[in-house]
C-alpha cells in the first residue's frame, strides 16, 4: 500500500536539511533498493528553497510508514516541524499500469 509522507520543515532550519542532506539521501537510496521508495523530493518556497519534503514509501501499512518516517536521517535531526503520513492512491500516469 502507498503511504506519503507530508513533511514540513521548521522555520529557519535550512541549515539542517543542507547539513543532513547526504545522510538522508543514502537512507532514500536504501529504501529505493528495497522497493520501499516509490518516489521523493523537496517542497520549495517562494525564494526556490526547501521548504519540506514528499516522500512516497510502498509498505505494509501505517505502522511501517510511521517507523521508516521515524528513522528518516532528516527527523531524526529535528529538521521537522510536522509530518502527516497518509494513505494514498496512485491513479494518474502510475508507470506500474502503463
């Protein structure tokens, strides 16, 4: 099941998320190997800067999302405000139905 992550950073923490970065890639690409990762990126703001994050994960169920979202090099360095983990259904331009 599609689970999406809607992860908000804390105001003034882009020094955080630049920092952390190379942390939180390598965990995206480990999740991507093991299937999990069904895509990912940076919400901007208006000056074009990170603002947050859309992270889209194939697992199980909440309880599996909530614990990849936990382990997340980026909440793990307090880079978050708030993340919201949704169920979600991939009805448009979803390759798997192409």
């Amino acid at each position: 099941m599609l689970f999406a992550l809607i992860c908000n950073d804390k105001p003034g923490h882009l020094q955080v998320r630049l920092d952390t970065r190379p942390e939180h890639v390598a965990f995206l690409e480990a999740l991507n190997a093991e299937g999990k990762l069904k895509f990912a990126g940076p919400f901007l703001g208006e000056e074009g800067k990170p603002t947050g994050s859309l992270v889209v994960l194939d697992v199980a169920d909440t309880a599996a999302a909530k614990a990849l979202a936990d382990q997340d090099p980026y909440a793990r360095a307090g880079l978050f405000e708030k993340v919201e983990i949704r169920a979600w259904n991939w009805v448009f331009n979803n390759p798997a139905n192409a």
